[in-house]
C-alpha cells in the first residue's frame, strides 16, 4: 500500500515521501497514529499544498536553531562537584544537570537534546554537543571543577 508520510519517521522517510509498506502496517499504526495518510489523488494534491507550508516552518525553524547556535557556541558552563582522593568525582555531570546550568543562563534547552554519550565523571573541560534541529548542532564547553 503507498502512503505519504505526514512526520519524519527515522526507519521510513522524511516528511512527504511516498513510500510502499504492507497494508497491514499502514492501516494498524502508521493511519492511526497520524504518521501518514493513503496516497490517495485527492491525498496527494492536498499534501502539495501543506508541503509548501511544512517547508516554510521548517526554515523558520532552521534559522531560529541556527541563531540559538551561534549563541549557545559562546557560552561556558562550571559544574561545581566534590571530589575525594586522587580526584574521584562523587557522582556525575549528567545531561540534566547541563540543562538546568544553561536554564539558569536563560536558554531553555531540552535534557532530550544535550548529546551526552555518557555522564561526566571526571575533572576536565569538555564539549557537549546539543542538538537543536536536526540539520543544526551546537558545541557548549562545560567546566567540571572541584568544589
């Protein structure tokens, strides 16, 4: 069965692709959950139309990311952490943590997007990379010192 995807879905496609999925597939989960629609005539020439205006936000939302990065770039972060012998760090810097220092600084920035492959457990300077769109990345330099 073709449909057009009405959301990007990361295994299927981006947003207005027609693709071929099995019917089943298309009627149980992709229709109810409002992912896509049947690549209908009248479908097709309707979703021309919203096209036009996903691609008009999603500049918007580009452009916006892209300002928020460039600020985000300048900004440095100090985690303040107690340390025991031989600079054991009690606890960890964890994405959440990131987000309520910048939250203080006034951008509000969801933990979702801080790209932290793991929480910081050691003393040092390091570059945390955020997500804001996903054409659009920004670095924050996160100070993790003793307190």
């Amino acid at each position: 069965m073709k449909v057009i995807l009405k959301k990007d879905f990361d295994t299927l496609g981006k947003a207005g692709d027609i693709i071929e999925v099995k019917q089943g597939y298309a009627r149980n989960f992709l229709i109810p959950s409002k992912v896509a629609i049947a690549a209908t005539p009248s479908n097709l020439q309707s979703f021309k139309e919203e096209r036009k205006l996903l691609e008009k936000r999603e500049l918007k939302g580009k452009k916006e990311a892209e300002l928020l990065a460039a600020k985000l770039d300048k900004v440095s972060l100090t985690a303040t952490v107690q340390v025991g012998e031989e600079d054991k760090v009690f606890g960890s810097v964890t994405n959440q943590n990131i987000a309520d220092m910048l939250k203080d600084q006034g951008y509000e920035i969801d933990r979702k997007k801080i790209q932290l492959d793991e929480p910081l457990k050691a003393l040092g300077v390091y570059d945390i990379p955020i997500k804001l769109h996903h054409e659009v990345e920004a670095k924050v330099k996160v100070w993790v010192v003793r307190d």
